[in-house]
C-alpha cells in the first residue's frame, strides 16, 4: 500500500489515497497500526532528505536532485496522513469514555479529555 502511495504518477497516488486506503482501514480496521508505519515513513523519508542548500553544479546540489524523490514521498505521506483525519477522529469519539444521560448535552470536558487521554 505504501509503495503505491509513494508512486511517481499522481493519479496512482490520487486512486491510492482515495480508494486503497479507506479500503484496507476498513477491512483491516488496523488504523493504529497504519499510522504508526505512515509516522515512521515519513520520518524516515524526513531524514533521508538531503539539506535545500547548495550552489550549483556542487555535490550538494547533485544531492539535493537524488533527494526530490524523499521529499515527493514526504508530501504523499503527509497527505495520506490528511486523509486518515477523518478516521481518527471517528475512532477518537467510538473509543472515548462518555458517560452521559439523554437530558445532559454531551461535552467534552477537561477532565473527560484527560481520562481519555
């Protein structure tokens, strides 16, 4: 799934992150484990990407041309990241501990926030 992400071709990237994703999410229901092999991934690419200085013709910037590969993979992973939002937030509110009555508006209070924490 990553690999597909991480394509060069936007419109397997764009098919990837709107169709194969919410797909494996769903079927798997692994979200954690997604997001932590997204975070890693990202990180990863994060750190592999040489520095965006250089004057030209040097072995930095030389550098930095074999490094557009890490950062188009950082930009995809951050919008994959865009896109699994939604899911967290839904598991974020199946998975919080409310505790309240039909007559009492439901709120998320501080010390709500800080058990589910």
């Amino acid at each position: 799934m990553f690999q597909l992400v991480c394509d060069p071709a936007g419109v397997v990237v764009e098919t990837a992150l709107k169709e194969l994703v919410p797909a494996v999410i769903d079927w798997g229901n692994n979200l954690d484990h997604v997001l932590r092999v997204l975070l890693s991934h990202i990180l990863n690419s994060a750190l592999r990407c040489p520095p965006l200085s250089g004057v030209e013709g040097s072995i930095e910037s030389h550098l930095r041309v074999l490094g557009e590969r890490e950062r188009w993979n950082v930009d995809v992973l951050l919008k994959m990241l865009m896109e699994l939002l939604p899911f967290v937030h839904q598991k974020a509110f199946e998975t919080c501990p409310l505790s309240t009555t039909e007559t009492t508006p439901t709120v998320l209070s501080i010390p709500l926030l800080e058990l589910y924490a």
